[in-house]
C-alpha cells in the first residue's frame, strides 16, 4: 500500500465535499 494512494483518496474526498458544498 502506498501513502499517496491515501492522498489521493483523500483529495478525491475534499473535492467532492467542496462539490457539494458549492452547489
């Protein structure tokens, strides 16, 4: 397992939270 797999899931995540929060 990579730690930027996790980052990158992690970013996935805010953007869509951010996506949702600016609708």
């Amino acid at each position: 397992m990579r730690l930027n797999y996790l980052e990158d899931s992690l970013k996935c995540y805010h953007n869509t939270t951010l996506f949702y929060l600016f609708w």
